[in-house]
C-alpha cells in the first residue's frame, strides 16, 4: 500500500514542495485509505461483467472466485457443450454476467440461472396451485423412493406414489420421462418438490372408470388387461374396473395355476358372469369374469366323438380309491372304475398300477353327455374273451338242419319209388 500511496502523492500537484508537512501527509493518507477501502467493498451488480478464476466444479453447479472474498456460482450447463462435455477446468479464469444473488446464503448467481431459476419457480409454483401435470426425468433411486429432475429442479417421488401397483424393482424406471403431479411445494435458494405419478394415474383411471361402468352388464364381453395372478384365479382390468377370473373359469381344460396360462400385463378377451354391489368405495362392485364361458364346450358332441363301445387313448390324471379318471382330451375326463382295470388279480388300490400321466387305451361304456361323466373300461382281453364266448354260445344255441327219425326217412324212400 505504501508504494500505491506514494504513487498517488506524487500524482497530486503542488504536494512535492510540502512533502515535510507531516499533518497535510496524514490527511493523504486517510483520503487514500478511504477512496481505496470503498473501491475493495464494493461488490458487482446484477448485469456486470465480472472475470474470476474456477475454484470448484460440482455435478450441478461451479463456484467461481471473483476476488476481494467474493464467490459466485455458475450452473453447469453454462460451462459445457451441445454434447455435454466440460469447456473448462479448475483454476481457469472466464469472463461472465452476474444474473442475480441467492437471498438465503448472498452468494452470486452467475450466467442464466437466476433467471432459469426465477422462471421455473414460477412455473412449478403455477403447476402445484392448479394440479397441473408436469414432466419430469427420474435421474435416480434414493432412500424411500425416486429423484426426478423437473425444470431444473429436484423433486422426491415416494416408492408408493410412482404407480398404483406396488412396484418392486425401481430402478426400470431410471431415464424415463414421465408425467407428474406435484404434491408438495417449498419456494426458496432450492424448491422442495414431492411428486406423486400416482395421483395422475388414479384420477385417470377414475375417468376411464365411469365411462366403463356405462358398459358393465351380466353376459358382455369385454377386454382387459391382466394385472394380478393368485393361487385362486387373476384380476383383470377392464378400464378402470377390476374384476376377477376364478381358476375354474380360466379354461376347460385342468390346470394347477392361473400361470400356466396368463402372465401380467397379458391382454384377455372375457365375459361376465356376475356383478355384486359392495359398500367399498374403492370398490363398488365385485365382478366375476370367465375366460372359460367364451370357448367352444368340449362336452357338446362328446356322443358322437366317443361312441360306446370304441377305444379312445388318454392319460390318467387322477388317482382315487374307486378308480382313475383320464383325460380324453382338455375338459373332457372319463372314470375307470377300480372293477374295469383289467386283469383276473385283485386290486386294493389303483395307485398299485397306475400313476399320473400314465397313457392308456380304454373302451368306451357309456356316455352321459347332460352330467358330463363317460364310463371307461381296460379290461380289453376280458372284454374280448366274453364276446367271443357270447358269439360261440349263439352259434350253438343256433337251430341245425335236421334229417328226421327212421320213420320218415322210409315214408321218403316209397314216396320216391312211387
């Protein structure tokens, strides 16, 4: 300071003569000081162009030192290229426009983000006042739930607010654009945003709903979507209205899982069969739906496809004490009573000669096509033995050509002679 002072003394005019006066050299002095400590405090206005050297480079932001303990900071976008790559690097010096001053911390706002800032804070304050949709990118998963970048800002969605379904996996979701409504809203230095995809989802399908119960009617048929697969059956989602396929009702044929034949998010053709009033208000009917009901009836010509007293093939696919019921084909079983499963031994069980999945050829006994039961028999080689038995027995009891007695064979002779 010293040499800047004597600089500025020796510019003064009429100072050179009088450089012994030591009070006219304070008063230089404390002139000096104060014209200097003014240019120090002062600090760049909004709409200055400042140079600074870069001290820090974030994910987001960059802080830059524009001296006289002045920092300001710089979104990142404003240091990059159209592909996304960084122009600069710590310790470079760039030349830049204050846009404004964060009021919570006094720090500058370099380049366009205050007014990137401002004006997204707006729109997202608009958004949140008239539960407008907005969209937004999930960047990531974090604790509890979901980060979405919306207008340059950050936003939570909970875990339970990204989908009316309970979602297991959310990481699928990570780098999608997806509309948002949202559900919480702080303005400030940084917006806090909760957001719900959910809400949009709900008051979308409540729409789809309304417009859907119009068409519900016992014997419709209608198209869904498969949502859900228990044990017992699967929920299917017909347009904002759930209902249910029992497991009985998937098919005609047996099976031991609604899996075997759905998957989620499957389409399904099905028809109603009953709708129940609840007092749920999520919930306002109970619907049973069949895919079955929309398939050709195996049973319809069963008569004229297995005629008594022809051989069928099938596979046994039911083990019980009284006797076996194999498949003829998907929906159709016959019985093999435990007295028709060949054989001249005794058998106490008939999981002593058969288990499940073993093929077979039967003979057909009867047919009641009205209560869906077919009478089966594997005694074929007795089966055989007794028509042939029964054939020998016609053929004996048949009435032969007789020759007569003695007596009329001589009343012939004399007639001939005669």
């Amino acid at each position: 300071m010293q040499e800047d002072l004597n600089r500025y003394y020796l510019c003064k005019p009429g100072i050179i003569s009088n450089m012994a006066d030591h009070e006219e050299f304070s008063n230089l002095f404390r002139e000096f000081e104060k014209q200097h400590a003014g240019i120090a405090q002062r600090e760049p206005k909004v709409g200055d162009s400042v140079q600074g050297r870069i001290i820090s480079i974030q994910k987001d932001c960059a802080f830059i030192d524009l001296g006289a303990k002045t920092e300001g900071i710089v979104g990142i976008d404003e240091l990059t290229d159209a592909d996304g790559n960084l122009t600069v690097a710590v310790g470079d010096t760039i030349e830049i426009t204050v846009s404004g001053r964060d009021a919570a911390s006094g720090t500058l706002l370099l380049g366009n983000q205050q007014a990137r800032h401002t004006r997204g804070e707006e729109e997202l304050r608009r958004a949140f006042e008239q539960g407008a949709s907005v969209e937004g990118r999930v960047s990531g998963v974090i604790k509890g739930g979901l980060e979405v970048e919306i207008s340059g800002e950050r936003a939570f969605c909970p875990a339970s607010q990204i989908d009316i379904q309970y979602v297991d996996d959310l990481e699928r979701f990570v780098g999608e654009k997806l509309p948002f409504r949202i559900t919480k809203f702080e303005g400030g230095r940084r917006v806090n945003l909760v957001v719900s995809r959910r809400a949009l989802l709900e008051a979308e399908r409540n729409a789809q709903a309304e417009k859907t119960r119009e068409r519900l009617e016992v014997g419709a048929v209608m198209k869904g979507r498969v949502t859900t697969i228990k044990d017992f059956g699967a929920f299917v989602d017909l347009g904002g209205v759930e209902g249910m396929v029992h497991i009985s009702e998937l098919s005609f044929g047996r099976i031991d899982h609604p899996k075997e034949l759905l998957t989620v998010g499957q389409q399904v053709e099905v028809s109603i069969l009953s709708i129940e009033k609840t007092d749920d208000p999520r919930q306002p009917e109970r619907i049973a739906l069949s895919i079955r009901a929309l398939e050709r009836d195996p049973w319809r010509d069963v008569a004229e496809r297995y005629p008594v007293g022809s051989q069928v093939s099938g596979r046994v696919v039911r083990i019980q004490a009284f006797g076996v019921f194999v498949e003829l084909a998907p929906g159709v079983d016959g019985l093999v009573h435990i007295s028709e499963l060949g054989g001249e031994r005794r058998v106490n069980h008939p999981q002593e000669l058969f288990s499940i999945n073993d093929a077979v050829v039967a003979t057909v006994l009867g047919v009641d096509a009205e209560k869906r039961r077919i009478s089966l028999s594997l005694n074929h080689e007795r089966r055989g033995e007794a028509a042939a038995s029964q054939q020998i027995s016609a053929e004996q009891t048949r009435p032969r050509q007789s020759f007569g007695t003695l007596g009329d064979l001589l009343k012939e002779s004399m007639k001939k002679q005669k």
